[in-house]
C-alpha cells in the first residue's frame, strides 16, 4: 500500500505536514488518535488479520509496532521507510528503507535483517502473502520485483518493462496481482496484455481482498 505521493514529498511540492496514527474498532464510524508514536510523516502502515498487530514507517525515521491493536507502541529501527507489508498474523514484516534496500522481521519487527538481493531501488511499495513466503515490490522507475523466500533472494519480472510504479497489491496466496503506474494504468497478473480499463491516470495506491477479484485504487488529484 502507498499512502502519498513520495514523488511529490520528496520535491516539496506537497503541503505534506505530517500526523498522528489513527485507529478504529468499529469500522470506521469512530477514530482515536495515538500520540505516542509521535507526530511524523507516516509513509506506510500494515495490520494483521485479527487487528492486534500493526506496524508503521516513517518517512522522517523509525518503524514502530503494536501487538495490541494500537493502545501501545515500540520504536524499531532508525532508517528512512518508505513502504511495510505484513503475514496474516503479523510476525513476518517486509520494509522497504530509503537507503534503497529492503529490510525483513520475521519476529512482528523486533529484528530485522537487511536484503541486499533485493538491488537498490526507489522502493514504493510492497505486498506480502499471507503467509509470508511470497512478497512483491515496486519502484519509482524500474521493474516489479517478486521473492519466493521471505526476502532473502529476488527476481526482476522485465515484463511489462519499466515504468513509474507507485503500488502492489497481492491476492492472500499471491497468484493474482495488481500494480499501479503514476501517470499510467493498473495492471493484473491476468490482464498483462490489456490494462487499458484503469485509464491512464496518476496512480498512487491499489488494495486487494483476498481472492484478488475485488481491487480499489486511488488517484492523486483525483
């Protein structure tokens, strides 16, 4: 998931001030704040399956965990994070820091281990299965990247080529696919051929239910 425009932030053309973490514990019909993690430019946010366990990055430094849906929270790592995905039950994380690289937890973020097969990239985003095993990762300009184990080796897929990705969304068993181009399409792993029903527009975010049928995107500016 890409929550802003990191393009855009990085050449301060955004009134982009930072905040606080929210939560909510009834669908969204009430919110309550959490001051605790501070007030920061949040990049990225990812949650388990049953709502205990969330994981947040920021873009000014620090990732913090909850293991009890947000009433408490401990800092981790200092770097600059850009994008976080997370197993079904929130032990394994995968993060991507703007020294180019992208991190792993396999212990809910306690420790982390930094995947140098991953490349250098201007990472944007990152979706995980649900499981863990499988993750995906998309760059500002380059190809999308697939692991098959947990982040300790990566592959480039050079099929569609290179483009401006801002956001991967997986299916729970990550056969289905969903990447957002800024200023392009959406494409799906059955639909590689034929993006063109997106419309070219300035995607920044595309989430997936589990079966990888139902998918939501946003545009910036729109």
């Amino acid at each position: 998931m890409a929550v802003y425009d990191r393009g855009a932030y990085n050449q301060h053309t955004l009134n982009y001030e930072g905040g606080y973490i929210y939560t909510s514990l009834d669908y969204g019909m009430t919110w309550q704040v959490h001051t605790a993690p501070g007030f920061r430019h949040w990049a990225d946010l990812t949650i388990s399956a049953n709502g205990t366990k969330l994981a947040a990055v920021a873009y000014d430094g620090y990732i913090y965990t909850s293991t009890d849906s947000g009433a408490t929270w401990t800092e981790r790592s200092t770097l600059a994070w850009t994008a976080i995905a997370s197993s079904t039950d929130g032990t394994k994380l995968a993060a991507a820091a703007d020294d180019g690289f992208i991190h792993t937890s396999t212990d809910s973020g306690a420790t982390w281990t930094e995947r140098r097969n991953s490349g250098s990239n201007n990472w944007n985003s990152i979706a995980s299965t649900s499981g863990g095993a499988k993750l995906f990762a998309v760059a500002g300009v380059g190809y999308i990247h697939n692991s098959i184990d947990s982040g300790a080796t990566w592959t480039s897929q050079t099929t569609l080529g290179s483009h401006n990705w801002r956001s991967i969304a997986s299916s729970s068993d990550g056969s289905k696919l969903a990447a957002a181009v800024y200023g392009g399409y959406i494409y799906t792993s059955t639909n590689y051929l034929n993006p063109t029903a997106s419309g070219i527009r300035n995607w920044v975010s595309v989430a997936s239910e589990s079966t990888g049928a139902k998918l939501a995107a946003v545009v910036h500016g729109g």
